[in-house]
C-alpha cells in the first residue's frame, strides 16, 4: 500500500505546536524528547486553557488523518449514543419528569466519545500531553458540566451540532476543518465552564 502524503504534516504540525507553547511557558523541556506541562505553579488556569484548547484542535486534527474506518463507525456509534441519551433527558426535563442520574449519563457518553477522538490520533505523545493537560480538575468539569446540563438545555444541544461537524470533518479526512470546528467548540465549552469562577489570587 502507498503511504499517503498527508502522514508527513502532523508532524510537523506537533513540533510547530510544541515550540509555540515551551516559547509561551506552557510546556517545559525535560530531555530531547520530552516535555511536559509546566507546573501550576507557574500558570494561570488561563494559560492552561489556552494549552488544553490548542491540543484539542490539534487532536481533532490528527484524528482526520490517522483515524481508521473502525474508529470512525465506533466515533459514530459513541456520539449516536451521546445524543440519544441527551434526548431522553430533555423530553424528561420539558414532561417534568425526575432527572436523577440522566444528566451524569449525557456527560459520560459525550467524554466517552472525546476519549474516542483521541485515541483514534494514534499518536502515544499527544496523548501524553493532553492528560497533562487540564484548566479544570476532573471534579470541576463534571460539576460544572452537569450544573450547565441540567440549568440550560441549550448547552448540550450546541456541544453535539459542533461534535457532528467535527466527526464529519473527520470522515471526510478534512484535518483543517477537524480542527477549526474542534478549536471553536473548545473555546465556547471553556468560556461557559470558567465564566462566573474567579481563579484564586
């Protein structure tokens, strides 16, 4: 089989990437082959979104190249499901129903669906970095996650337009608008976790 062409940019994309964030101080050089995400100490919950936004469009990126036929048909079964389950929860919110439970299950699918991009790069030091790489704790997203869910029903249905835009970009193996669609859904998702929680002098 003829390697396609396109293998060659990411990269470069991930060295360019790389370089921008040890030049900003978000990342730090350990070795030649090495870096890591600067300690807290050193950055602002800012400056970590700033990190973890950037490596989410760059995985969406990867993800149009890399992703294989399974990982796309599992991608789609994974953010099917994810819509499925939000669509249980609002007809249970607009009939008054007890929602007990329902929202937890809408943010598990739809971060089961965001592993799934992610390991679909193939790619062992992008990985790395983005599980280094959080402006919020685990807890933080899942409370504020599920706060928006259950105060806003418009919340979750914007997050699955743009995953759909994303997931096709990846299947249509178009990396740029992978990533431009990945990038804008990030920085919407962390202006509505952050906005109203004043980070600690």
């Amino acid at each position: 089989m003829v390697p396609r062409v396109g293998r060659v940019r990411p990269a470069i994309d991930i060295r360019e990437a790389i370089k921008r964030l040890e030049a900003d101080g978000l990342l730090e050089r350990m070795g030649p082959r090495t870096v890591r995400v600067a300690a807290p100490t050193h950055a602002t919950q800012g400056q970590r979104a700033e990190v973890e936004i950037a490596l989410r469009g760059l995985v969406s990126r990867l993800a149009a190249i890399h992703a294989t036929e399974d990982d796309i048909a599992h991608l789609t079964e994974l953010l099917d499901a994810a819509e499925d389950q939000s669509r249980l929860y609002n007809a249970r919110v607009e009939e008054g129903l007890l929602i007990d439970g329902y929202a937890e299950h809408v943010y598990v699918r739809i971060q089961e669906f965001n592993a799934g991009i992610l390991a679909s790069t193939h790619n062992p030091v992008l990985v790395r970095l983005f599980e280094q790489t959080r402006a919020l704790s685990s807890a933080e997203r899942r409370e504020r996650s599920l706060d928006r869910l259950e105060n806003d029903q418009t919340f979750g249905r914007a997050r699955w337009d743009s995953h759909r835009r994303t997931l096709d970009a990846i299947r249509s193996r178009d990396p740029d608008l992978a990533e431009r669609t990945a990038l804008e859904r990030a920085e919407s998702a962390m202006r509505d976790l952050t906005a109203g929680h004043d980070e600690p002098a």
